[in-house]
C-alpha cells in the first residue's frame, strides 16, 4: 500500500476547495459510464453507484490519494453494446477479480502486459470503441433533433476547451430533460441483495471479456496508475497493491450488485488536474454517489432521453478510441478494433495476441531484446507524454522525478546498434573540435 | 596529496556512452557501481556535456536529455577549468582511485608517470575494472565489517 502510513491522517485526507473540484475529475470519467450501462442493460444504477462511493471513500482512506475508482471499461462497453448479459458481465467481473487477486499476490503484473502486446490492447480499446460508436450511432437516430443538440452541446464545451467534460455536460441536459419528464425523484435506499441484476453467468463470451479486460487493466490501470502515483503525489504505491485492490473491489463489489471497477490512470490524472491533492476528494465523491444514488431509481434513468444516451456514448466511444490512436502499431490496432466490432473481441485479441508474437520474432535481434521491461517503458512515455500535454498540470511536475530508469534507459538503446569504437571515434572528434 | 578514494570512480564519457549504447564491458563495469550506493561515480558538467553530446549524435537528443537527467540524479559533481581533460581532470578533482576508460594514450605508462605524482590514480580499461572489482575486500577497506552485499537494483 502507499508508504504514507507514518503521515497524520489530517494530512492525507484533506476537505480544501481543491479536494472538492477534483472529486469532479473522475466523475467524469464514470457517470457516463454507468449511467449508460444502467439505462442499456439489467445492471442497477443505485447499487452500482452506492458501491462506487463506498469503495471511494475506502481507498481515498486507505492510500491517501485521490486514487480514481472506474468502471472495467472493456467489459462496461460490451454490456452496453450487448455483447455481455448483465449476468455474463458479472461472471467476467468475478473471473477478473480472481485474476487481479493472484497477479498482484505473485507480482506478474508486468508479465502479462508483454505477453499481450500494447497495440493488441490498444485494438481492443478500439474495438470497444468501435460497438460503443454504433450503439451510440443507432441510439441517436431515435430522435435527430435531440441528438443535434447533444452534439452541439458536446462540441460547445470542447471548444471552450474543457474536452474532458463534454461527456458530462451531455449527461446534465439528459438528466435535467429527465427530471422534467420523470420529476424529482423521492430519495430512496437500494435494496441489499445477493447479484441485484442476474446471477453470474459463466460464458465464453464472459471469458473473452475477462481476458481482453485483463489485458488493459494491467498496463493502463496498475503500471500507469503506479507511475503516476510516483510522479504526481511522490508516493510509492506499486502496480501489485493497485491489482490487490482492484482485485478485492470488484469481488466484493460484484455480488453485492455493483459492476467490475479498477483504478484507471485517466480518472487520477482528471482528478489532479481538477485540483485533488489528498484522499479527501474520494471522500467527497464517495458522498456524492451516494447520494446521486438516492435519487437514481425509480423512473429517472429510464427517463433518461435515448438519443443523449447516444450522443454520451459516441462521446465515450471518441474518447476510448482517441486513447487507442497512441498505439506503436495502428495497422495492428486497427485490425484488432475492426475484428473486434465485426468478428469477436475475444477472437479479436487472440488473433491479435498471435500476429503481434509473429511480427515481433520477426524482427531483428537487437528488437529481440526487447524483454519484460518493455510494456513499463511504453507506458512511462505515455504517461510522460499524458502529463507534458495536459494544460491543466503544473510544469514542475515535469521535472526530475521523472527520471527513467537504467533499464528504460538501456531499452530505449537497443534500438541504435553502436560499437565502442564509434563511440571512442565520436568522442574523439568532438574532443578535437 | 590526499590519498584516493578507493570507493569513488571516474568514467570518461567513451566508458559512459558505451554503458547506455554498446553494452558489454562498460556496462559490467558500471553495474558494480549501481549495484552499490557507497560506490561514487563523479562526473564534471564538461565531461557529461561530451558524453551526451555524444549520445545525441549517435542515438537521439531525447534519449540523450533523459540518460543526462538520471545521471545527474546520481553522479558526485566535480568542477575543473575549462582546458583540461574532463576525465582525468574529473577524477583529480574528486579524488578518485579509477578512472574508467578506452583511451590508450590515458592508459600509457607515460600519462601514468605524469598523474603518479598528483594522486594513485588506477586508469583501466571497464573489462580490467570489472573483473578485478572486489566489493567484498573494497567494502571491508572503506566501511569497515562484513560485505552485506549487493544495496541497489543496477537496474532500477
């Protein structure tokens, strides 16, 4: 866990202003979300969103951060596009929970993101992207004009620059149209009960989702999420405690009715940006939910306009395929993604896993050397490259905490072929210059 | 003349750029460094200036500027005028006992004659200092008690 345990609690867990607008950080990241999977699917919105504020208030408490708490995206996605039945997205979400579970305990996390290839998980980012946009697509045709504003508003809001909250902003008219058709809803506590919306169903299906989940959990929520707990708050929280937790949230959150959730880089990133410091926002969040809980049975979320629901998820669906473009490989990305959408995303990421094993015996030898240590590098310069483009980050956390280190570094090397005596050659004509 | 630190060690910018390029000896060698936190490796501004000067021209300018940031984090910084050798002069400066190079002229007996004077300084090639690197007898010497082992990941 995080190496804050000697600090006042005073200290990691803060109520400034800024613990306040950064709980809104990742809320944008999972409203439209689950607000989606709760008007698309048997999933319960209420016990969903309890279950979130619960485990954000848990892990804000328990690390000291405002570590993000999202839904599994891949696995969030194929539900909403019906690939996944609610019972099969929970039985996924148990298999994944068992899997989070074991890697963190044997520290194979690393290993299994180099096996699977980042451009074969960025083709199934693409790939959920890919069914996200048509579910969007054919919601949206339910009523032109709706959807036009819904566009309109999106666009109004990215172009003031704040793109991150566009997916928000579509899902507060929705909501306040909702209301005004629906009313305000009297609050109400979600019933406690044993899988709320279906008893696991244990699939292929579920397991293809699992393993294609698996996949971008490791790199995108537990490498990057570490390095950026290092880089951002300067604390040492490895990519195994993040799969411990992940692991333990989503089983204990799936039988309770909640859906399977993870620590995304994305979600702590937007919560920095907006000003979080300390666990204190996840607490604010965490009463937040739980309180948009109280109000999110009933008929509110059926109220909830299709076509926004379309527009929100073709909104979604950009910002997952927008990740899926920093792929090394696009060719292989891209095939990926639209074997996901056309074929199966399981099948998908199993041709994809094989064709990237090919390609990379393929190579020359001194690619061959590219080991173990290769899916932490991508994502440090990912994460490198996150920070240096966000306009909302300070630049001294550009600075030298994000030294890389010696097998980065040695990595990166590989690439360029140099013998000692170019290197004793260059360095002499430079010394004689 | 004070005597040399037999725990802090010089690398000419050929022996740094090698580590990161080439591999091989350079690297044996300066993973006895990394592998050992009382282990110093002192550098001047001049002679991380050729090194990644070096590297940028070889490789990449960015893999240049990051290779140059870590080994600012870890080098003991050593300033000398401007004209003299950045490794020898890196190494005088700090009181070094090895000074790492492929340079032959620094290796001749004739440079050795001229530096005995000013301090027992050892110039050896990586794959002599690597293999004639005993961290047990060295640490013995310095600290003083028994070899705990290996203290960094060289790695990490």
């Amino acid at each position: 866990m995080a190496t804050t345990t000697g600090e006042a609690v005073r200290d990691r867990v803060a109520f400034s202003a800024g613990e306040v607008t950064g709980a809104l950080g990742d809320s944008v990241t999972v409203l439209p979300i689950v607000v989606a999977l709760g008007a698309t699917t048997a999933v319960s919105l209420p016990h969903v969103l309890v279950l979130f504020g619960a485990f954000q208030v848990v892990w804000g408490l328990a690390y000291g951060l405002p570590l993000s708490v999202e839904p599994m995206k891949a696995l969030a996605g194929l539900a909403i596009a019906g690939a996944l039945t609610a019972g099969e997205l929970a039985a996924a979400g148990l298999l994944a929970g068992v899997a989070l579970l074991a890697l963190g305990a044997v520290g194979a996390l690393d290993r299994v993101a180099t096996v699977a290839g980042r451009p074969v998980i960025r083709g199934v980012q693409f790939a959920v992207a890919l069914l996200l946009l048509e579910t969007g697509l054919s919601l949206g045709l339910a009523s032109l004009p709706l959807a036009g504003v819904g566009v309109g508003v999106a666009l109004a809001v990215s172009l003031t620059g704040r793109r991150r909250t566009s997916a928000l902003a579509v899902l507060a008219v929705g909501v306040g149209l909702a209301v005004a058709e629906a009313g305000v809803p009297s609050p109400t506590l979600p019933a406690l009960a044993p899988f709320e919306s279906g008893a696991p169903t244990f699939t292929p299906a579920a397991v293809e989702g699992t393993v294609a989940q698996l996949a971008m959990t490791v790199g995108n929520a537990a490498v990057a999420t570490a390095l950026l707990c290092s880089d951002l708050f300067d604390s040492d929280v490895s990519p195994d405690d993040l799969s411990l937790s992940m692991g333990a949230m989503t089983l204990a959150s799936v039988p309770l009715g909640g859906i399977p959730m993870c620590h995304g880089s994305g979600g702590l990133a937007g919560k920095y940006a907006f000003g979080a410091r300390t666990g204190g926002a996840n607490v604010v969040l965490g009463v937040l939910y739980v309180a948009i809980a109280l109000l999110a049975g009933g008929g509110l979320v059926m109220a909830f306009p299709t076509a926004l629901l379309g527009v929100l998820l073709v909104v979604v669906a950009w910002q997952l395929g927008r990740a899926a473009a920093q792929s090394d490989d696009l060719f292989l990305t891209a095939a990926v993604g639209v074997a996901g959408l056309l074929v199966d995303v399981g099948v998908a990421f199993a041709g994809g896993a094989l064709a990237y094993r090919y390609l990379r015996s393929r190579r020359s030898r001194s690619d061959s050397h590219i080991g173990l240590h290769s899916g932490t590098v991508r994502v440090r310069h990912r994460v490198r490259s996150l920070l240096q483009s966000d306009p909302f980050l300070p630049r001294r956390h550009l600075g030298s905490r994000m030294t890389e280190t010696w097998a980065d570094l040695f990595e990166r090397a590989d690439e360029s072929s140099v013998d000692v005596e170019t290197v004793r050659e260059t360095l002499r004509e430079r010394r004689d210059d | 003349m004070t005597d040399p630190d037999p725990a802090r060690v010089v690398a000419d910018a050929d022996v740094l750029v090698a580590d990161l390029l080439a591999g091989g000896a350079a690297r044996d060698a300066l993973d006895h460094v990394r592998r050992h936190s009382w282990v110093d490796l002192a550098a001047s501004d001049r002679l991380l200036d050729d090194a990644e000067a070096v590297v940028g021209r070889l490789a990449d300018p960015d893999l240049a500027a990051d290779w140059r940031e870590r080994i600012e984090d870890e080098r003991v910084a050593v300033d000398h005028p401007l004209d003299d050798h950045p490794g020898l002069a890196s190494a005088y400066q700090s009181g070094a006992a090895h000074l790492l190079s492929f340079d032959e002229s620094l290796r001749s007996a004739r440079t050795g004659l001229s530096l005995q004077p000013y301090q027992g300084l050892s110039v050896r090639t990586p794959d002599a200092f690597a293999k004639a690197f005993d961290a047990a007898s060295l640490y013995e010497a310095t600290r003083g008690g028994e070899y705990p082992g290996p203290d960094r990941d060289p790695r990490a």
